[in-house]
C-alpha cells in the first residue's frame, strides 16, 4: 500500500531562517498522525506547508502519489482537497450552527446539504442545534461544530493545529477520543500538531516529536514511549527521569545497584544514560530491602499519588503509589525495579542528529 500523505526530506525557511530541516514522514490511508514537540520546534510550519500556506525550500510532499509542493512547485490551497481545524474554532459567530457547516458544502443541492448536516450532527452528537448560535454553545460543542464543518466536504486529509488546547484537560482527552472515532468513521487521513502527549497517544496511529525544527523519531505512540531512540524523546514523552550509569561486564552499575537485561549483552564497558519511568520502580514495604529511599516529594493525582523518591546518592527517581495509603515526606522506604523496557543512551550529551 502506497503511502497517502509523504514529506520526503522537506526543508521550510522563512524569512531567511530554516525553520524545518530535512523532515520525512509518511501516512498510510486513513491513518492518523501526530506531531509533537515544545512550541517553536516547527510542528506547525510542517502544517501550513502540507495544507499549502507555506512554501518548501527543500524536498517534496506528496498527497497519493502525487506531488503538491517542493522548491519548484506548489499547488494551491483549494486543489489539494484538505480541511483544517484551529484551536481557536473559527466559527462565524453571525451564523448558526447549520449555516457554519454548510459554509463549505454551498455548492452541493439544498437537499444534499441538509442531509450531510444532519449526518454530521447525529455523528458529533449534537443533532437538534441546528437553530444555535455560538456564543450559545461551550467550548466543546463549538469544537465539535468546528469538526463537523471542517469534515462537510469530506477532504482527503484532515489538518489540526493545536485543535483542543483551548479546552480543560478532562475533556480534551474525551474530545480527542471523539475526533478520532469521526475521523476512522469517515475513513479520512489526518496529522494533529500538538504538544500534549496525552492528546496524541488517544487519537494517532503513528507520532513524531520536533525539536529545533528536526524530526527526532517517528513510530507508533506505543515505541516512542518504550523505546525512545533519543534522550529528547525521552524526555518529552512520558514522564520519567535520567540516570547515570555505567556499564561493566554486560550489567549495568548505578544508583539502583546492579541491572541485568538482555539488551546489555552486546555492550561494551562505558558511560550511560538511561531511562527511569515510573512504572519501572516499585515502592515496597519490606522493612529488609537492599535498596531504600526518602520520599522528597508527592503529587496527588487522584486513584495515585506520584512520589519523588531520593536515592542514596541523592539523584532522584519517580514511582506511583496507592491514594489510599499516602507516603509522608521524609518517610524512608524500600523500593525495587523492573525494567521490561531498558532505555540506554550512549552519552549524556543530548545531540541533534545529522
């Protein structure tokens, strides 16, 4: 199956200044993707370039198989047949409901529109606010009538920059579920620019994280998670901390003692870093424990609370812990580890790659 969305090697300057650096990625139909990364790593530039509103220097994308835009062509926004959702809805506030829908359908038959807006607002479940204004609607059905209007003239690609920042935490998660169930649903293809992760891992198939305007690593959200190939990813993703560590005969030596994994058989002796998340230590009250720690901190979190746990030699890791038994502050306790996942860097020094 050929790819339906490709950025092969794409390059973007603006006034003078490469914002993005030889970025590849590729979706397959119907897909969703995600690409994630601190404000200004270039995510959205990548956005406006696929939808046409920025020019590449360098490089091609592809809408199947056929090139859109590259340093010698770009064709325009209206033929590439894409929708976009902003963060900022966008809705006119003049029209209602129905009539912000149908803004991009006017050139099917009344009857056509009706029908495609009716389907839509039983999909979004909001059937019945045809009559509705915006200012008559909260964040999240406004989102959600944004949604519908973007997907009226069924485009080949769906385009969202940022689309639930503006939203609580609670309901962007739920609306992010949402989105994606109406984007399968309608069997369309989508890339979403964000900076939660939480946003990505509920909605994209396949996820990348940018940093100064490069792509560091692009897979599912499962293996950006378990696997980061790089110590910026692994500090993006997820929460968790980095370690120092050494690695001597095939056993890794550090604060946490002595670490077996399969993955350390074919190392050599030298200097690591390695990843440390939270579900990879585990608070014990065993009074006899080899390896013993101070809680330094605490966060409630509801069903759990996060603990910040001081080692001996005073670094620090996470661990996750019961909300009904809290862990005071200076308490000491006993912890172990259990890495499924052993994340090991080679240096400690956080290089872009080339």
């Amino acid at each position: 199956m050929s790819a339906f969305l490709k950025l092969d090697k794409v390059s973007i300057e603006l006034a003078g200044h490469r914002i993005v650096d030889d970025l590849s990625i590729a979706l397959e139909p119907g897909d969703i993707g995600c690409l994630m990364g601190p404000s200004g790593c270039g995510k959205t530039t990548v956005l406006r370039a696929i939808a046409g509103f920025n020019p590449v220097s360098g490089g091609a994308i592809s809408l199947q198989g056929s090139v859109v835009s590259s340093a010698s062509l770009s064709l325009p926004t209206e033929q590439r047949q894409v929708g976009m959702m902003f963060q900022d809805f966008s809705l006119f506030p003049h029209l209602n409901v129905a009539d912000n829908i149908r803004f991009g359908i006017e050139h099917l038959s009344a009857d056509a529109q009706e029908q495609r807006i009716k389907e839509l607002l039983q999909r979004i479940g909001l059937n019945g606010y045809q009559k509705r204004y915006p200012h008559e609607l909260s964040g999240g059905q406004q989102q959600r009538i944004a949604l519908a209007r973007a997907l009226a003239p069924k485009p080949q690609l769906m385009l969202l920059d940022e689309p639930f920042s503006s939203l609580d935490a609670e309901l962007r998660e739920l609306l992010a579920q949402d989105v994606r169930q109406l984007l399968k649903e309608e069997g369309i293809t989508a890339l979403l620019v964000t900076h939660d992760q939480q946003e990505a891992f509920a909605m994209a198939d396949k996820a990348g994280v940018m940093y100064a305007g490069q792509l560091l690593q692009w897979n599912t959200p499962y293996e950006l998670y378990h696997e980061p190939e790089h110590q910026l990813v692994a500090d993006f993703i997820g929460r968790g901390v980095l370690l120092q560590g050494r690695i001597r005969e095939h056993q890794l030596h550090c604060a946490l003692g002595v670490i077996d994994h399969e993955i350390l058989c074919d190392q050599d002796d030298h200097d690591v870093t390695f990843l440390v998340r939270p579900d990879d230590v585990l608070i014990t009250d065993k009074r006899d424990a080899e390896l013993t720690a101070i809680v330094a901190g605490r966060g409630f979190r509801g069903s759990h609370y996060l603990y910040t746990l001081e080692l001996p030699d005073t670094s620090q890791v996470l661990a996750v812990g019961p909300s009904h038994q809290p862990l005071q502050n200076g308490a000491q306790v006993g912890i172990e580890y259990d890495f499924d996942h052993l994340v090991v860097f080679d240096s400690d020094v956080c290089e872009l790659p080339d």
